[in-house]
C-alpha cells in the first residue's frame, strides 16, 4: 500500500513542508515500519504548546472617569483577558492612558507583558522604539528654537531626497551588515534616507520652558521609521513559523521568537541595532538644531515607550509604556518623558518598580475614540475653526501645510485625569513639567499624498 499524509499524521507528525519529500522517498526506497521510523527521526516535532487555561493576572491601573471613557476601558480590559491566554506570558499590566489597537487579544496601547524566554514582535509592532529624547538649549529663545528645528526637520513618507540626507553612523551600518535580519542591502539603504526623519501621525517636535528653571526645551517624538517597519515584518514571518510549529492556537498577532534559538538570539540583537539607529535619529536632528544656532546644550535625556527589554530570561513588551527602572535602560542618563499633547506640559519624571507598575509609567494621554469617530464628532466645524480653538496662545505647525485635526487636544484623554491616575496608582513622581510653546507634527499627509496626486494628473489628461 503506498504510503501517505494520513499516515504520517497517524503516526503522530503534524502537516508541514517536508510531508512531499518524504512521502516520495518513503514510496520510492519501499521502507518498512522499522525503516520509515528510523527515517522520520529527524523530522521529530516539538510538542504543541497550549494556551492558558485561564488569563495570567494583570494589574488594572485604570478607570473610567466619565461616561464616554467606559467603552475604551472595558475593551481594554477584554482585549487584555485573551491576550493573558498566550503560553509564554506570566504578568502585564495596563497604564492608565492605555486604550485597544484592534480586535480582543491584541496587546493595547498602554499595556505591559511579561513573556518568559520569548519576544513577540507583534507587541512592539511596526513602530519599534517610538521614544522621546529632551534637549535643554538654556536660555534661547523659545521661538527661534521652533524656528530652527522647523528648518532641519523632516515629516511625512519616505527619507529625505539626496543631497538632503543626514549621515547614518559607519559603526551602525557595520552593525546592520553583521546582523541576519538587518543584512539587506534596500533596508539599509532606506536606513541611510530615513535618518533625520520624523514619519506622520503623533509624532511630534515640541518646544516649551522648563517650569523649574526657565529654560527652552525641544523634545522630540518618533520611532525607527522604514528601517524599524522592515525589521518588524521579518520578525513576523519568523514568529508566524515558530506559531505554526509549537503554539497553532495563539493568535497570528501573538506568535513569538523563543529567545534559546539562533533566530531569538539574532532577532534580540537587531532590536538593539534599530534602537541604536532611533536614538540616533532623534540625537541628528536635535544637533542640527544646536548646530544651526551655535548653542552647546546644557542636558539631554531619552527614553523609548514602545520597546521589549530585557532582565534575564523575562522580557517586558511595553506597547506604550515608559520604562522607570534603570535595568530596562543600559545607557540611562537622566529621568523619563511623558508628553501628553500638544497643549499640555510634557512631565519630567522618575520612579521605581512597584508591585503595581511593574517598572513602568505610562506613555502619554492616550485615546477615547479612533481618528474617524473623533473627525466625525467635530463634522459641524471646519477645520480652521477647530484649529483656531484648540491651539489659542500656542505655535502649533502642520508641515505638510494641511492640519491634521484628529491631534489637535480633543483627540485624546484628558491629560489631567492621566496625570491624576498616575498619582493614585503611585506609577511614577513627576520632577518638572516642559510647558508648552509650540509644536511641529506632519499634519494631513494623506490629503495631498504622492499617489493622489498621480491620481489627480491622470484624470487631467483624460487617462
């Protein structure tokens, strides 16, 4: 009888891309019982791993304090349910700016997880190492610093055109080339354009004055652009593999590296590649601006929110979350941001671990409601007027010259019930506040997006 798939499945092997190759050499040899067996060794498969029973614990430092908070919050707190149901976790907790990313068992903006001997890109996403770095320029003028850096920085899609470019670090790329993930000629390339740049979204440039002491700070908020984007989906691919082998049940967006392997190991050391490329980025454009003004800076500090790190064999995915303890940052070299929007102060803080943070604060404000259900709740305004509103006595810049009316302050939590949670939880201590002067984010990218706009010259000339 000739042999087949339900008979490898029979004897205990799960489908997978050697079934072919060893069906026909099983059929074309006429191997017996014995022989087939002996054959099939190597092919042995890890035992499936399963979900939890039950959701490991987490730690709710989170309410709602009105009516239209109380669906963000018990989604939330839903999506965080099924996510504790992946095998590898074992603690999380959830910060009070958090709110969900999509649907139940997604890891939600504001959460925290801890996964034993496992990383799970999809908890970092495609926007690896989004973090904030602060640069205290003394006395200058608040005003021509926003002046300055709007000159020097970049927004929008894609790098900066040649000529334009802002050199990435020849021990970076060296890095980039020693990496199996970060081998590739077009990633490093993009790598090279994408340095200097600050992307879309709620990224942001902020100038604003030191409540203590008087001085201009620019603080800058972006991630690891192109270059982080590509890393994320090689990760995924790799994740999605080890899913399909050891845990089918966890969800796609859930699968995981396990760290004692070759890919775990390589995939660990990219994540330092990208975040050394990041906190590169922010430190070229806060230089040019130094530069341009002939000032020598007086401090500077960064930290990222949205990173996995590390402490032994445990590695906290923080997706929107800032780390307070120093083992979560080997180069730490002052205290934690937290910008909350464009409005309000960008607080200056530090903490240490507590059975309630875990080691972490939150990120910012958060949202209530997605982009859209925010647009469509402001419909009976024009833009002008709900621009004109929210950004009275601030100088607030949208560079691609389109404003962007879904991160105006109303878009977001309220800053003050963030900051109150922060303190009734006892998260983190809040040392100074940046008050705010202005602002530069991307604005609208979309509206006059390249693509539209090729769009646009076809039907002019009738294509």
């Amino acid at each position: 009888m000739e042999f087949n798939g339900n008979h490898l499945i029979e004897l205990g092997y799960r489908p997978a891309k050697w079934f072919k190759e060893a069906i026909e050499y099983i059929n074309e040899n006429n191997l017996d019982e014995s022989q087939i067996k002996e054959y099939l060794e190597p092919f042995k498969q890890p035992e499936i791993i399963p979900l939890h029973e039950t959701p490991k614990e987490f730690i709710i430092n989170i309410r709602a304090e009105h009516e239209s908070e109380n669906d963000n919050v018990e989604k939330v707190i839903n999506t965080m349910k099924v996510l504790m149901k992946t095998p590898t976790l074992i603690g999380g907790a959830i910060m009070p700016d958090a709110c969900p990313t999509g649907p139940e068992g997604q890891i939600p903006v504001g959460g925290v997880v801890i996964a034993k001997n496992a990383i799970h890109p999809g908890f970092h996403s495609a926007d690896i190492c989004c973090s904030v770095m602060l640069t205290d320029f003394g006395k200058a003028d608040p005003k021509e610093v926003l002046d300055t850096a709007h000159s020097v920085t970049h927004f929008g899609y894609g790098g900066r055109p040649r000529g334009e470019q802002m050199e990435m670090s020849r021990e970076l790329m060296k890095g980039f080339r020693k990496n199996e993930f970060l081998n590739d000629e077009k990633l490093i390339s993009i790598a090279r354009s994408h340095m200097g740049t600050q992307g879309d979204g709620n990224h942001f440039l902020f100038v604003g004055v030191s409540k203590n002491t008087g001085n201009t700070m620019l603080v800058t908020h972006h991630g690891s652009r192109a270059p982080g984007a590509a890393l994320y989906d090689k990760g995924m691919k790799v994740a999605s593999r080890f899913r399909q082998e050891i845990s089918p049940e966890t969800l796609r967006e859930n699968a995981w590296i396990p760290y004692d392997t070759e890919e775990g190991k390589s995939y660990w050391e990219a994540l330092q590649l990208i975040r050394a490329w990041t906190k590169e980025n922010h430190t070229s454009i806060h230089d040019a601006v130094l530069n341009k003004m002939g000032i020598v800076t007086e401090d500077r500090y960064w930290n990222e929110h949205n990173f996995v790190f590390r402490d032994g064999d445990l590695f906290y995915h923080a997706k929107g979350a800032t780390p307070l303890d120093d083992k979560f940052m080997p180069d730490i070299t002052g205290p934690r941001l937290i910008p909350l929007n464009m409005s309000e102060p960008v607080l200056i803080v530090q903490g240490k671990t507590n059975e309630r943070n875990l080691g972490f604060a939150p990120h910012g404000a958060g949202r209530n409601f997605s982009r859209s259900q925010h647009k469509r709740s402001l419909a009976h305004k024009t833009i002008e007027e709900i621009f004109t509103e929210e950004t009275q006595g601030l100088d607030v810049r949208f560079f691609s010259n389109e404003i962007d009316i879904s991160e105006l302050p109303t878009a977001y939590k309220s800053a003050n019930n963030v900051r109150a949670q922060i303190e009734e939880y006892g998260l983190c201590e809040v040392l100074d506040e940046v008050m705010p002067y202005g602002c530069i984010m991307a604005g609208d990218v979309r509206k006059n997006a390249p693509w539209k706009k090729k769009k646009k010259f076809r039907k002019a000339d009738g294509f």
